[in-house]
C-alpha cells in the first residue's frame, strides 16, 4: 500500500492542491499498489497524534506527503526535515510551534525517496519537478520530520518523503482579484504567481509514486 496525505486549506485560503490531489488518488492502483489517500487537519498537535496511528494500521510501504507551497512553481520534492518549527503563521487551531518539531528527537532526517529517480521520471514525462534541500519551518516541515521520524524508529523498511505543489491556476486568479481589489501592492512585488494544473499534479505523482513503489520492491 502506498500512503499520500494531504492538507486542508489554511492561511486564509479556501483550497489546498494537496487535498484534492490524494482526494484524487485515493483508490487509484499503482505499479500493483493500492494507494490511500488520506486529509490531515492543518494543526500540528492533530497531525503529531493521526499520523503515526495511520501509520501504524496502514502499515504502507511508501508514504508521501503533499502540502501547497505559495510561489512554487512545480513538484518539488523535499530531500530533508528539520527538527525546527517556526510558525509564522498559526494553523488552523490557532497554535504557534516555535521551537522543537519533537523535543528530545534527532537535529533532522533525510527523506528516503528516491528523489533522484522520481525527479528523473517525473521530468521524462514533460512535466517540471525539483528538489528542495528544506521544506520550510512551518506544518509540512513537522509532517515530514514527524513520518521519518516514526518510521525510523517503528518501520524502517517504509520509504517516506513530501512533495510541495504549486497553487492551482484559479487560486492565482483570485489572488490577482484580490491584489487589484486591495490597491495595497503592485502586481510585480509579489512572487507567488506560479501555478499548475491539478491534471498535472496528479499525473506527475502518479509516475513519482510508481517509481517509488519500484525503488521499495528491491
Ligand atoms: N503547506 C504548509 C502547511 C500546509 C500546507 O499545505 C507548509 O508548507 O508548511
């Protein structure tokens, strides 16, 4: 089994890409996996207590993490976690984790993707996909660190790692409503203009997990 969840929206924003692209791939079939897909809440103690208990019942085999990240500008896949939180934001439960993702924990866990493969295939495919060397200091940060962090110590053989998404192109055309609407900056100050569409998004994770599930067989 193969496990992707995703966010629901926060920060003001209705949508997330995230929850729609594993709404969108749960219960599809992958390279002989049954994949689930699963919506966390955007609230790092609600996140700390689901994930490692869906782990733990699932027992999937790849598990990759999907959260919006403003401005981004296709699939970026993230190679590490930091046991670092700073939370400019409040999530949607109104908490603020500044300090430690997991106090007591290792400094950071590097994802066991095969990023580079993933990457390779996903490119080959005609769509644009990176890697990232950090997934920020906010929840997708934690998520991440949270998965490695509970594999590595209950389920080794598990291969785990996130993957941010750009905006979806209506969420951007509310955003250029809303600037114009606001009158408070111009157009060209803002850099989170990028977008791409969800058939993408799903079609490039569907090759993405077909190579990680392969890279997990052997
Ligand atoms: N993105 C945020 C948290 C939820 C999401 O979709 C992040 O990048 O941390």
């Amino acid at each position: 089994m193969i496990l992707v969840t995703g966010f629901q929206g926060y920060g003001g924003r209705s949508a997330n890409p995230s929850e729609l692209v594993s709404r969108a791939l749960d219960g599809v079939r992958i390279g002989g996996a049954m994949v689930r897909g699963h919506v966390l809440p955007v609230d790092f103690q609600g996140m700390r207590r689901q994930l490692p208990a869906l782990i733990d019942d699932l027992r999937p085999q790849v598990i990759v993490s999907l959260g919006l990240w403003p401005g981004e500008a296709m699939l970026r896949i993230e190679r590490m976690a930091a046991n670092w939180s700073w939370f400019e934001l409040p999530d949607n439960m109104g908490h603020r984790q500044n300090g430690r993702v997991l106090d007591g924990g290792p400094d950071g866990y590097l994802s066991t993707l095969p990023a580079d493969a993933m990457q390779a295939a996903i490119r080959a495919s005609g769509l644009p996909c990176r890697q990232s060397g950090s997934a920020g200091t906010y929840l997708c940060n934690a998520t991440l660190y949270t998965v490695l962090n509970h594999c590595a110590l209950h389920h080794p053989e598990t291969r785990a790692g996130f993957i941010h998404l750009p905006y979806l192109p209506a969420q951007v055309a509310d955003l250029l409503d809303q600037i114009a609407h606001d009158a408070q900056v111009e157009q060209h100050q803002r850099a989170d203009f990028a977008s791409m569409h969800l058939d993408d998004m799903v079609t490039g994770l569907r090759i993405g997990l077909e190579t990680a599930w392969s890279a997990a067989q052997v």
